[in-house]
C-alpha cells in the first residue's frame, strides 16, 4: 500500500498545474501558500463567516475543516452557519449572518436565488462576499467578489465517460441527480447528457433526483431495482448517493453495476480500492474552502474591489479518481491541499 501511496502521489503531484487565463487554482500553488501561511500570518486576526450546504454531508464536513484549519495558520477566526441540507434554514441562518459585522464572508449556496437579500445586505455593508461551488445569483444580479469552484459540467462529463467507456458504449445507465434548483447538480447533468447522446449505443433508464438525501436514495434504489432486470452503470452526483445506493445493490445482490460518482471524499476512495466503485471525481472541497480564506483575505488586502487581487472565477481542479490514483489524491486531501 505505501508504495502505490507514494508513485500514485508523485503521478498525480506531476500532472497538476497551476495557471490559465481563468485562474486553475491547482494543488501545487495551494501548497505553496500554504509554505508560505507562517511567514505571511495576519498580525490583526479577521472574521470572517462561512456556510455550505449541510455538515451531514462528508464534502461539507471536510470543507469545513480545511476552512477551519486554513484560517489558523492565516490568523482568520472563521464562525459557521449550517445550512442543514435545507434551503429554508440556510436562508435563516444567513439571515443571521447578515445581521453581523464580518471581514469577509464564503457561501456555498443550496438553491440559486434563495440567498439574494441578506447577501445583498452583507454587499451593500461592504463585506465582501465569496461564493463556493455553487451560484448564489446570476453573476449580473450579485456583485460577487470572486467564486472559487470546480467546473462541475467537466467532472459530469468526466465520469461519465469513464462508465460509458468501460462499457465499450453499450448499455444501460442511470443517473441520479443532485436538487434540481442546485446549478451544480444542473451542471453535472449537462455533463452526462453530453456524453449520452454521443453513444447510440446507450440506453438511459432513468434521471431522477435524490437531493442529496440518503434515505431519498434508498427508497429511488429499491424501485429501480425492482423496475429493472438489466442494469450496467450508474452516474450519482455525489459519493455519499452512490454509496448509499451501493448498500442497495449489495442488499439485492446487484453488485454487478458499474457506479460513478462526484467528491472523491475518502469513504468513496476506499470503495474505489475495494471494488465498490468504478470511478469517482475530485470535487476539491479543501482547495474550495482553503481557498475562500486566501480570497478573502486578498478582498480585504484590495479593499473589496473585484477583479483586483484575484479573478472574478476561479477553476478548482480536481482529478478523475480509479484505482491507480485514489492513494495520491487520499494523500493531498489528508494535507488539506485538494
């Protein structure tokens, strides 16, 4: 194991780059500020405020460790707002958030439109608003200072076209979404439908989304199950549905099935190691929510000015994951790099 850890982290460290007229924030510029955190450290500490999605989720739950731990070493006292996996009570808590005086504040929205008004109010206070992954608002509505995410149509595309290789382009397949007003699960859709529909050959069975709710996955699986005799692939917008799904399968005897998701989180690389899974995608939830500390900080430096120290989008890399490359990629998120 530890020499497949080793030439799978000098294979991947080896492919990542940094640069790109978009800004690619790659791992290996992400280390680099971070060698550099302890000289650079802010001798008046910042506060700032942050929410993703739902701490039940493991990519929340990292994203808010690498946030947590990134703020330490850049003296950024970071308080969180959970959005509980709930639109209406993440609007509730930025409401709350809204109503406090930060430096900066980092948002990874649940549903598109369903934060405008306190986040207007933290603009129009001044404080400069990062988005993480997800669209608060069209960017022509929110004056947002930067958002940093992964390019989720690409990473649809990715691992679909992992699955549909694999199957030599014959065969029948599943997706299960993400909530359908989340414009990254609309993303990772359009992904899989524009490998889809190049693939003749391939039969799509069914498209339903499970909201990320796992027990919502499990009723889906057990129907689909039922209702199909034959199938050989399935695309999941996250690893948490895919391994929830898994159990399903496994509980069936359906182990058969190709499964493909989106994360890279570490349960899901252990499933890639076992077996469990095909293929996943690195949705970098360290580099996102690391990154949100190192933007904010270069808003205050800028004095809120977008587009001054760091470009209005930033593209967070992420890997397709499969056996040969799971070690490397366990090995960056262990670091908080990826």
């Amino acid at each position: 194991m530890t020499d497949t850890l080793n030439s799978s982290r000098r294979d991947f460290l080896a492919g990542v780059s940094a640069g790109g007229a978009t800004a690619t924030f790659g791992a290996l510029a992400f280390g680099e500020a971070r060698a550099q955190a302890a000289a650079v450290r802010l001798d008046k500490p910042l506060k700032a405020a942050f929410s993703n999605g739902g701490l039940q989720s493991t990519w929340c739950a990292q994203g808010k460790a690498a946030a947590e731990y990134w703020g330490k070493l850049r003296n950024v006292d970071v308080t969180w707002f959970d959005g509980e996996l709930d639109a209406n009570k993440q609007r509730a808590a930025i409401d709350r958030m809204a109503s406090q005086k930060w430096d900066f504040v980092a948002i990874q929205a649940l549903g598109t439109g369903t934060l405008m008004e306190p986040v207007q109010k933290m603009i129009d206070a001044s404080i400069p608003v990062i988005e993480m992954e997800t669209v608060i608002a069209p960017a022509s509505e929110l004056s947002i200072y930067s958002h940093l995410g992964a390019d989720n149509e690409t990473m649809g595309r990715a691992v679909t076209r992992a699955l549909v290789a694999k199957l030599d382009g014959q065969g029948k397949i599943i997706m299960t979404q993400g909530p359908l007003d989340h414009s990254a699960a609309q993303e990772r859709a359009r992904g899989f439908e524009s490998v889809v529909k190049q693939f003749p050959g391939i039969e799509v069975l069914d498209t339903q989304a499970a909201d990320w709710d796992l027990a919502k996955v499990t009723r889906l699986w057990e129907a689909l199950l039922a209702k199909h005799a034959r199938i050989d692939a399935a695309f999941f917008h996250s690893d948490d549905m895919a391994l929830a799904a898994y159990d399903v399968m496994k509980a069936r005897g359906r182990t058969s099935i190709l499964i493909g998701g989106i994360d890279a989180m570490p349960p899901a690389l252990d499933a890639v190691f076992e077996g469990r899974m095909f293929a996943t995608v690195r949705n970098p939830s360290c580099l996102i929510h690391g990154g949100a500390i190192l933007a904010g900080i270069a808003a205050v430096t800028a004095g809120n000015k977008p587009g001054i120290n760091l470009p209005r989008r930033v593209i967070t890399d992420g890997p397709v994951v499969t056996f040969e490359n799971a070690a490397g990629v366990r090995w960056l998120q262990d670091q908080f790099l990826i």
